[in-house]
C-alpha cells in the first residue's frame, strides 16, 4: 500500500514486525475489529522463520532426508542410483515454497484491510513512530498501542573474516549458492546440526565444533545420543570440548586453528565455514530510549505476563522478549498481547512450549526435562518406551528412537515429555496437551492409540511407569 510522505497517520493498533509473532497479533487484532497497521521491510508478512529459517531450512532438510533414504531403501531391497543434484531447481523450488506461503499471507492481510506499510519504525514518544519507509521516504505514525515483534539476528563472534564470502550464516547457508567439499559448522545447536544434515546430504564434509561436552546442550542427552549416533556415521568429524581460536582467509579456503581436548591437528583448512552459536534480539535502532521501555543486559525488552512493557502503550513478543525463540511461543505471545490490549483478563503462563530440532531423526521436548529436574534436586519417575519395542518403527527401519516421560511420582501427573525418532515433531503435541491439561500416567495409559503407530509409544511409555507395558517386560520398582 503506497504512503505519502510528510503525513502523520493514525491507527489504534501498531505491529512493528511481520515475523509468526507480529503477523498472528495483527490478524487477530483485526479480527476484533482493531484499526490494525503493520510496519515490516519484507513486502509481505512472514519475518525470518519464513523468509530465511524455519520453512526455507525444513524444505532443504526435506530434500536431505529424501536423498539419505533412497541409500537407506537398499537395506530394504531397493537401490536406486546416485542421486543427480541440480541446485538451481533446488534453489528454485525453496524459493517457491517461501514465496507461496508469503504470498498466502499477504492475501490474508489485505482480506484483514490491515495496512502494511514497508519499512522500519522507531519510536518518537510512547504513542508516535517515525517510519523509514522502503521507497526512502518516511512517514510519521500515531497509535494508541503498539507491539514490538523485532525478532532476532545470528550472533556475530569477534575476531571472524565479516567481509568473507567463505563464512556463511544460518540467512546466507539457506542461499545454496554452492555445495562446499569442507564445511566447517561452529556451534553443536539446533541450526547447526539442520543445516549441516543438509550440506552433508547434498556432499560436503561436515565438522561440527562444539564448546560443550556434547551437540544440542541443554537436551536431555537420553534424547540426543540417537541423532549423535547417526551424524558421527554422516558427518565427517565431531569435536566436542572444542573451540575455534583463530580463522584466517587464503585464497584457497579459510585457516582455521582449533583448541580443545584431543585435538591432533589443530590448524585445518575449510571451503566455508558456518557459524551457528545462537541469537541475539533485535532492540536496537528503536527509539526506545523515547520510552519507559526496560532492556536487561542481554538485550531482552522486559515484559511482564500481558507482554506489556513498562511503557503501558507498549507490548513485545518474541524473540526480543527472551528465551525460547521460537515461532510458535512468539505466535501464542502475540495473541495473549491482543486480547490484554483488547481488556481481556489474560496472561502469557504456558505449561510446555515443545521444542522440535528438525534433524533426522527428530528431538522434540516440552515441559520439565530430567536434566532440570537433577539440577533442580526435585524427585521425579521417569519412563521410557525404546521404540526397538515398536512395530511401526521397526517397519520404518528406524527402531533407534525413545519415548520418555518425566513424572510426578506422588501425584502421577505428566511433567514432561521427550521424543527422539523420525516425526518426533509431530509427536509431542500430544505430550505438550497433556501437561497442560494435567493428565495423569493413568490417562495416557487408558487412551487408545492406533495401531501400527508412533503415537502408541507415548501411551506405552506410560504403561511403563506402571509396570504394565505389553511390548516391554520392564516391572515396577517397589
């Protein structure tokens, strides 16, 4: 929608960000009949996650497990031949994936009538934006709330070649300009071991380093020790305890000295090197210093449970507002901000947000995890189905997985829950209602699931508990 210039514009509701948080508020801002006004560079809604994460990456990953079972398939008695990688259609078709999915939700803002205004906003006073907007003129704004959805940017870490096309991050790695014969991934997290399953898939030599003692800290490692079997068979190195010290560039790749426990060859060259060592939130350049609005010293906007900020014009939601950056979290966060704005009696409380690492295979988890139960010194029961026990896995070639619930011994409420097998994601949806419904082992015991299926290890890992598991032979301990 073009803008005039040197106007001010009124609206009752203003969305600074267009990402799952911003884009999800402002629909259902709309919705309630709110005046609705979204400022975003991007020419539709959609921010990172779906312009240059959570979707481009799970089409490549999709593509990656695609190419890894047509090897697996000769197990079953079907061989393919070596797959022929074109990268243009590959590239090609990411692009139409995200530009689908965008278009999509550009449709849904104009059947909204929510103006969308390109560009970036900052503050001027607890109720007024200046616009920078995209055609370079700017644009001021008034408003009688607003929400920050800024979201979040790949950490940069000191002392690395910033001006090398050689070192790639979690935006430019889902570019695929090329397919590296090394690939260096600094950081064992989530987007690291994504995208590196993807470049290892397609051909590269993979070598993940990792600070901590083992990938994905923070999981379980019950959840995690099948994904590290199955990358330590793909990946061409693993290194653990292990930090990058110095990265130098040369004409024919970049110098990378390492420094870790066990470390026989320290000094290693690479043709790119990704660096995925987490986030940090977008909440500069907003003219906040024009509000009451509070940062902590990690950059965060403080909030409280209505996502209100000290500036009681103000909201935020999402990643800028702090740990776990997801989609999904900031998309509940965005709708519980509308419905305080609106008068509702709300708060953001939830129970579980499920975390899903898109690997193959899957690691999902929600809710009390056994490690912060340990660190926590609080008494827990904890039962676990192996999915070598399930028959659907095993007709998936898969039987490496686990099924685990973190329960209340006394009460037999359900905690939390782990996953770690293909489709874990789609899995933990059921452990994320439990527990916000207070279910019991009993009442995952007693529901009926399907059979062959995946989704009967939730309801097996309860029997479990019990004692009573008809495909394990696993007796209560009095």
């Amino acid at each position: 929608m073009s803008v005039e210039t040197n106007e001010d514009q009124k609206t009752h509701l203003a969305v600074i960000g267009a990402g799952p948080g911003g884009y999800a508020a402002a629909f259902l801002a709309a919705d309630l009949g709110m005046d609705v006004t979204v400022i975003d560079p991007e020419a539709n809604p959609g921010g990172v996650c779906l312009y240059r994460g959570c979707i481009p990456s799970k089409a490549l990953l999709h593509v990656a497990k695609l190419i890894r079972e047509t090897s697996e398939a000769a197990d079953w008695g079907v061989r393919f031949g070596e797959p022929e990688i074109d990268l243009d259609r590959m590239r090609a078709w990411k692009d139409g994936v995200v530009e689908k999915l965008t278009g999509g939700l550009g449709q849904l803002t104009k059947q909204r009538k929510i103006r969308h205004v390109r560009g970036r906003a900052a503050f001027t006073g607890a109720t007024s934006l200046e616009i920078e907007m995209a055609d370079g003129g700017r644009q001021s704004l008034v408003f009688n709330h607003a929400i920050i959805a800024t979201g979040s940017r790949p950490v940069v870490l000191p002392g690395f070649p910033t001006d090398s096309k050689r070192l790639l991050d979690s935006t430019s790695a889902l570019d695929l300009h090329d397919v590296p014969g090394k690939l260096l991934i600094v950081g064992g997290g989530y987007i690291g071991l994504e995208l590196g399953s993807v470049y290892s898939a397609l051909g590269s030599k993979v070598t993940v380093v990792e600070m901590m003692p083992s990938l994905l800290p923070g999981v379980d490692k019950d959840l995690v020790r099948p994904l590290a079997k199955k990358l330590g068979g793909e990946f061409e190195s693993i290194l653990l305890r292990t930090k990058v010290a110095e990265v130098k560039e040369q004409k024919n790749g970049l110098k990378v000295r390492l420094e870790g426990e066990g470390i026989e060859k320290p000094e290693r060259l690479f043709d790119k090197v990704l660096v995925s060592v987490g986030r940090r939130p977008n909440s500069e350049g907003l003219g906040l210093e024009s509000t009451k609005v509070e940062i902590d010293e990690q950059g965060f906007i403080r909030v409280d449970a209505q996502l209100r900020t000290a500036e009681p014009t103000i909201h935020a939601i999402g990643d800028v507002v702090g740990q776990p950056m997801l989609a999904h979290k900031a998309s509940h966060e965005g709708r519980t901000a509308v419905e305080a704005i609106g008068g509702q009696k709300v708060a953001f409380e939830p129970q579980a947000i499920p975390a899903v690492v898109f690997t193959d295979p899957e690691i999902a988890w929600c809710g009390l995890t056994e490690d912060e139960a340990k660190q926590a010194g609080r008494k827990i029961a904890v039962a676990r189905f192996p999915w070598a026990a399930s028959g659907r896995a095993t007709t998936l070639g898969r039987d490496d997985g686990v099924t685990k619930l973190i329960i209340d011994p006394d009460t037999e409420r359900i905690l939390g829950v782990g996953i770690s097998g293909p489709g874990a994601g789609e899995l933990i949806a059921e452990g994320v209602l439990a527990i916000e419904m207070g279910a019991l082992a009993t009442d995952l015991k007693l529901t009926i699931h399907p059979h062959p299926t995946l989704s009967e290890t939730m309801m097996e890992a309860a029997e479990v508990f019990f004692g009573q598991s008809t495909h394990v032979y696993r007796p209560k301990r009095a």
